[in-house]
C-alpha cells in the first residue's frame, strides 16, 4: 500500500514537471510583447509571419533562432534572451506562422 502511494506520488510529480517544461506559445506571445515588441518596433504578430512554419522549424533545426531573432530585430544583441525564453516565442512563431491560419492577440 505504502508502495502503491510512492508509484502514484512520483507519477503526479513527472506529469506536473513535464507539463511546466514544455515551451508554450501564450508564454511565448506574453514574453514576445515584454522582451521583444519594442526593440523589434513591431508586433508579435509581423514578428511570426516573416517565416512559415516549416521556415521558423528549419531555422530552429539550424540552431539559427537567435541570429533569425537578431536579423528581425537589430536592436535585440546575442545573449539577451536565455534559452528558455527562445523555446517560447519559437513555438509562438510556429503557431502564429504566415501559413497557420492563426492570428494572435498582440
């Protein structure tokens, strides 16, 4: 029984962890207007549409996002933006993509 309550606690513990690490693209849009929209001079919405989905997952694959953020946006310098950070507003650039369909709110 005892055991039984260790399997089930564990198991609640690496779902909520897994679900917190995962990138998010609201997380993204809500970092892209506080880190992103004045140095860029753009919304977050003109920001993703510079690229496709496939374009925004290349670049990503590439191990370009920064330089990418950094050619969009001049006024952003290497470094600025921790890894973390770029996780989210990638996965918000994908969403919101010139061809998704989707429109975000910022």
């Amino acid at each position: 029984m005892k055991l039984l309550k260790i399997i089930v606690a564990g198991s609640l513990a690496l779902g909520l962890a897994t679900t917190s690490l995962s990138a998010d693209s609201v997380k993204g849009q809500k970092l892209f207007n506080k880190l992103l929209k004045e140095p860029c001079g753009m919304t977050g919405a003109k920001f993703a549409v510079k690229h496709t989905q496939a374009e925004w997952k290349q670049i990503k694959a590439d191990g370009k996002f920064e330089e990418e953020i950094i050619k969009i946006c001049p006024n952003v310098k290497a470094g600025e933006l921790k890894e973390s950070v770029m996780e989210h507003i990638f996965d918000f650039s994908v969403d919101f993509a010139s061809d998704s369909g989707n429109v975000p709110s910022c």
